[in-house]
C-alpha cells in the first residue's frame, strides 16, 4: 500500500492543469481542486483507490476556533471568584496542586467548563443541522419551538406531574413533540418556507405558555427548583445528563458528518438536490432525527440555550467555505460562544451570576434582528 | 472530446400525474428516441413541465410507468437514478459564493462516496465539463458573476459532469436573450453529437424546429403530434396549440421550417 497526498500548492493556476492533450491530465495524475488537499491511498497494485479532500478554509477554521476555544476556557478556568493564576490552573489539570486550587479547577469548573462545551456544541449542531435543511438560517431549534417543547417537558417532570421519567428522557419527548406539532400545523409544505417558521414559533408560544402555567401552579420552592430550566443555565448540572449528553453529542456529530455529503447538495432547490441522487425524504428525516435529539439532550443539561444554535454556526459558515456545510465548524463555534457567554454571565456582575441563557439572548436578539432586518437578507443558508 | 454513451432509452406507458386531485396528464404514452434531441413544446399549461418532472421522477406518478432502458425509475435508487439520468429544473439555484467549478464538481456527487471524494475520475470528467461548455477560462470565478448565458451553461456543464446517457433540461433558454440562447442550443447540439439522448421542453416553437431532431407537441396533457419537426410542423398545428396563424417556409440552406406571417387566429377569442 502506498500513500500518496497530494497538496493543493501545485495547482494555483487552474483546477486541473489545462491542457489541450488530454492524455496529459491524466499522466500528470490527479490533482486536488483549488482550496482543498486531498489524500490518496492506491492498494492491490493501484486498482483501487480511495481519497478524502479536505477544504482547505474550513480546515483552517477549524483550527482556529479549537485554538480560540482552548484560550477561552483556560481564561474561563482561571477567572470567579476567586483568580487563579494560569500556571497554578494548568498544574491543577495536568499534574498536581494545593488542595484549594485543585477543588475550584477540577471540582467547580472544570465540569461546569465541560457542560458549556458540550451543549454550546450541541445547539449548534442541531441548529446547523435544521438551518441548512430548511434552507433558512432562522429555522434553528430555538426558534421553531423545539426548545421549548423540550423545556416544558422537563418542568413537567421537575415540578412532578406524576410522570417520573428522567429529565432528558422527557426533553427529548417534547422535542419529539414540539417538532411533530411543528410539522403536522405547517401541513405539506415539508420543512420549507416561513410556514414552517410561523407554525413553530406558534408551536413554541405555546409550550412556553405551558412552563409558565406548570410554574404558576406548584408550591414557590419546586418553582424554585424549575427556575433554572426556563431560562437556561449551566449552574450545577446533573452530571448523569451530562454522561448522556456526552455520548449523544459524539454520535450525532459522527452521524452528522456521514450525512454532510447530502447537506451540501440540499443547499440547491429541491429538484436539484434530487437529480444528484439525493433521496431527500430520507436525508431530511435523519437530519430532523439528529437536530431534535441533538437540540433535547442539550436543553436536558443546560435549559433552552437557543440563540447559541443560531450564532454558532453563522459564526462556523462565516468562517468556512461556500463549498460545504460546517458540522465541526458549527460544534467548536458552539462551545466557544458557550464557553465565553457562560463566562461573561459568571464575572459580569459577580458575585451575582446571570443565567447563561440570559447572556446568549441578549448577545443574540440584536443579531437575530440584523438578520431580518439587513438589506438583501433573503435569510438563506 | 468523444465521450461515447451507450444509447438510453427512455418511454412513459399509460402515464398519469397528478398535482393533488387535478390530473395534469391522464395515460400517457411516450417512447423517446436514443440518442438525439427531443423537443416537448405546448402552450403554457399544457403540462410539458410536469411531464418532465414525471420523466425525471421528480413527480410520482398516480398511475403507470416511466421505463429507464427498461427499468422502472420508480424502483431505482436515487444514487443509480442520477447515474443513468441528470436533469436541469427551471430556475436553478446555487448557494452564495459558489464558484463554477465547484458547482461542476456537484455534478460528480452520484460517482462518489465518504473514501471515494475526487478520483482521477473525477478530475477527467469535470475538465471535459468544463471544456465542453466553454468555460475553463471562467473556472474559477463565482457563479454569481456570470452572464445568463454563462451560467446556464455552467449548470448544464454539471449535468454533464453526471456522465449520464441521458438529460433532461426544463426550458433552459427561458430567461435568456438571443445571443444566450443561440450559445446553450450549440452546447445541446454539441452534447447529443456525443451520444447523449436530451430532452427539454421549450417554450419557444421555431428553436424547437431548428434545433431538435424530434419534436413532441402537447396540449391538455395529450400529445398530439410527435416526430421529426420538418414532418410535423405544419400552420394547423400551430394553430391548434397557440392559437397562431402562419405561414412555415423550408430554410434554403439548412432545410428547417422558417415562420413567417405570424398573427393571432381569428377563432380564438
């Protein structure tokens, strides 16, 4: 077996050599398209060949926001109440500290550092997920209600309905709930369209509605003990949900990447996405499974963090090339908007903190607005 | 450039399709010829557009078959589906910033796979794309910045990127002025002198005649005539489809139909 990677630095000029000799492209051998690397493998003699590309700007994004991700939460580690020097902190991670430092780093913020990582990266992948399959960037989670329906769920079992499910077993079937509601109101349309949108901001009013009324009705202490899931927060999360989550978030990332492919090409119209070979019904369904689940495991650990599946893959597709959709993109972007809201939320007005939720919209609802209100801003992936 | 396909053939048996409840075309019978150009024309409504989304299985018919070299559509996966048939709908759209090679490189999507993502394969076919709509010298920039004409024929370059024996194009000249016209026609003539069978619905009756080898006319979801345009042709058609008198003279050089004289029929209001 040989390996053969071929860079994209030989091909400045053109996106194969251009050549009147046909024959010529093929001895030169194969080259990858502008932008991009590819790797090659040949076995059995070079009969059979595989090859991945990588784009090249979306790789580099990547990088970069894992890099940026990485300072952010060293900052966000070092910085509370109490200020602990980066040295000390990286000791406490990595090798050993004074008992104190250890219980703040590891104990206090470390997982707390992880519940943002991990449910910043999984809005933003549903939110990724549902942008692209709707062709509209404000058809994320968030705002097409499945948050709330997954939310309402879980008060329901908080505050103690009779129902004993766990709490993320209950988000995921509001999610399940809300997008089915979703769906059926915004009839045959499919997932197209400001229909789609206006029936799930409905759908969303209401199972809003519900939270509040289940809050209303229970004694001032389980309310209390709600609180948290209605405005999202990142405080003391159970670490179970957080095992689920962790898990979830790895297979829908995996799931989602396979499923990449067929996301790019339904960027186009419908019937061109078809004529490549794409069985919509299929993609769409698996994509909706992924950005549902995606979307209830994370409201099961933090509460509805929307905006975070909004702005972190605008931020990811900024970044990234036309070319694909951004599925690490989105997950790195995710956390770090997480990471840094949730760190803003801490120290902003500490000791008090502001519910990261809180932060996320007050960041968000100024850019949700720039969104419908810029010049031009047909609102499409 | 001569990419040799092996002639596909393409027929519709008792074909019905249907928006809701209203049948738009009731059994429907259609054998396309391998290997040449085929014209649908009709006036608006008549239901070229749907049958095209019929052929191309874009719409699942409410009764009957649409035969793929004598498989079903219907029962081929899509991936094999976009192999053997590519087609171009109205009104294409691409993502922001797409350039015009990487809309080609779409095209090569049904050939590849998650270990299969640009093979030697791949880099021959969307150079020939490329080549074959004219278009090496704008490879690079984005879709965008494109003339109509340009653009069309990048998509249509896309489709020929699928490689497949057969293409079906809705009214790829609709939005276009003459010169742009003139230009995707050449590039339709080009491509089925390559053995590719095409198909496309055109609006526009005398570049039907002058360009395709096969002319199929519908009205009210019927054909109502079909076969070569010079045989085919004649003013009480027209009339019959548009409403139009004319008169039809044979070009003295290429021997296609020229229209001339053309007024609205007296019987139609």
């Amino acid at each position: 077996m040989s390996w053969i990677a071929v860079g994209g630095e030989k091909n400045k000029v053109g996106h194969v050599p251009i050549s009147e000799n046909l024959s010529d492209v093929q001895r030169s051998g194969v080259f990858a398209p502008p932008g991009h690397w590819r790797l090659g493998w040949y076995w059995a003699g070079r009969r059979r060949e595989a090859s991945i590309l990588i784009d090249r700007r979306a790789f580099l994004a990547n990088v970069g926001l894992g890099v940026a991700l990485i300072l952010t939460s060293l900052i966000y580690l070092c910085t509370g109440t109490v200020a602990i020097a980066p040295a000390s902190t990286l000791r406490a991670l990595f090798s050993e500290a004074e008992p104190t430092v250890a219980f703040v780093v590891n104990d206090l913020r470390l997982p707390r550092m992880l519940a943002a990582w991990l449910t910043g990266a999984a809005f933003a992948v549903a939110g990724c997920l549902m942008q692209t399959l709707a062709r509209n960037r404000l058809a994320t989670p968030g705002i097409i209600g499945i948050d709330n329906g997954a939310t309402a769920f879980a008060v329901a079992s908080v505050v103690g309905l009779g129902v004993s499910l766990a709490p993320p077993a209950m988000a995921l079937t509001g999610a399940a709930t809300a997008t089915a509601l979703t769906f059926g109101l915004a009839g045959g349309g499919g997932t197209r369209g400001y229909r789609f949108i206006v029936a799930g901001i409905g759908v969303g009013a209401v199972f809003g509605a519900a939270t509040q009324l289940l809050m209303a009705r229970v004694a001032i202490d389980v309310a209390n003990a709600a609180y948290p899931w209605t405005v999202g927060t990142l405080n003391a999360r159970p670490t179970g949900t957080m095992t689920v989550l962790a898990i979830g978030l790895g297979i829908g990332v995996v799931l989602s990447l396979r499923l990449s492919r067929a996301l790019s090409t339904m960027r186009f119209s419908e019937a061109i996405a078809q004529g490549l070979g794409i069985s919509l019904r299929r993609s769409r369904l698996q994509a909706l499974s992924l950005a549902v689940s995606l979307t209830a495991l994370a409201v099961a650990v933090a509460g509805p963090v929307g905006m975070v599946g909004l702005i972190g893959p605008e931020i990811a597709r900024h970044l990234s090339s036309p070319r694909g959709v951004p599925v690490i993109g989105s997950a790195l972007a995710g956390a770090l908007v997480m990471t840094v809201s949730d760190g803003v939320g801490r120290l902003l007005l500490s000791p008090i903190e502001l519910p990261v939720g809180i932060v996320t919209a007050i960041v968000g609802g100024p850019y949700l607005l720039w969104i419908l209100l810029r010049q031009g801003g047909s609102g499409n992936v | 450039m001569t990419t040799d396909f092996p002639a596909a053939t393409l027929e519709a048996h008792q074909l019905w399709l249907a928006y809701q409840r209203t049948s738009v075309i009731e059994g429907l019978d259609l054998v396309l010829p391998a290997g040449r150009v085929t014209a649908i024309v009709g006036p608006n409504g008549c239901g070229k557009s749907t049958l095209l989304a019929g052929l191309a299985r874009l719409h699942s018919p409410s009764g009957g078959c649409v035969l793929l070299d004598g498989d079903d559509i219907q029962r081929l996966p899509s991936r094999t589906l976009a192999r053997r048939l590519a087609l171009l709908p109205q009104q294409a759209q691409a993502p922001e910033g797409l350039t015009v090679a990487e809309l080609i490189r779409f095209g090569r999507q049904p050939h590849q796979g998650w270990l299969r993502q640009w093979s030697a394969d791949d880099q021959q076919v969307v150079h020939d794309a490329l080549r074959a709509a004219g278009l090496q010298a704008l490879a690079d920039r984005p879709l965008d910045t494109l003339s109509g004409g340009q653009r069309q024929r990048a998509w249509i370059a896309m489709t020929i990127a699928q490689q497949t024996s057969l293409l079906l194009l809705d009214e790829p000249t609709s939005a276009l002025d003459l010169g742009h016209q003139i230009e995707v026609f050449e590039l339709i003539r080009h491509l089925a002198d390559t053995g590719r069978s095409i198909v496309t619905v055109l609006h526009d009756l005398p570049s039907a005649c002058r360009y395709a080898d096969h002319l199929i006319a519908m009205l009210d979801g019927r054909i109502v005539a079909s076969g070569e345009p010079s045989t085919v042709v004649t003013p009480a058609l027209v009339r019959q489809l548009y409403g139009v008198e004319c008169r039809l003279l044979p070009d003295p050089d290429t021997g296609s139909l020229l229209f001339a004289d053309m007024r609205l029929a007296a019987d139609t209001e």
